[in-house]
C-alpha cells in the first residue's frame, strides 16, 4: 500500500521489495535487487552500501526519520 500511495496504482510493485536485517550495531535494508542502504544505529543516517559491500559514505541519504520510499527509489541508480 506505501508503494503505491508513492509511486502510483500504474507502477509494479514487484520492482520493489524492502527487507530489513538487523545487525548489531546498525541496519541494513535491501531495497530490491539493485540497492542495499545501511541505517547507522547511533545518528540514524543513511548510506548507500556499494556492490563490493563498502558503506558510500558520500552517499548519504538524510536521517531515517525523514527518509521517503521515493528517496531510496531514486538512489538505486545513483
């Protein structure tokens, strides 16, 4: 339902599948196929993770509290 309310009735919603996994300090949240963004557990930032699994710290996203479904779709590419 959050999918569609950001993206419209028209888009498929099987591009798209977050899965979260915890970790012990921190979490790490899949967004498809194509993006991995990890959520810092002491500020709450979010970062791209690189396909070589680095975290892109100069790809930071903003603090989770104000991160939209919209945002980490269109970090996929970048």
């Amino acid at each position: 339902m959050a999918f569609r309310q950001e993206f419209g009735q028209d888009e498929s919603t099987s591009v798209m599948e977050m899965t979260v996994h915890p970790m012990e300090e921190h979490i790490q949240l899949n967004v498809g196929p194509r993006a991995t963004f990890l959520v810092d557990g002491e500020t709450g930032l979010v970062f791209k993770i690189g396909s070589g699994g680095r975290v892109r710290y100069e790809k930071c996203i903003g603090q989770v509290s104000g991160v939209t479904g919209r945002e980490l779709y269109r970090w996929l590419w970048w």
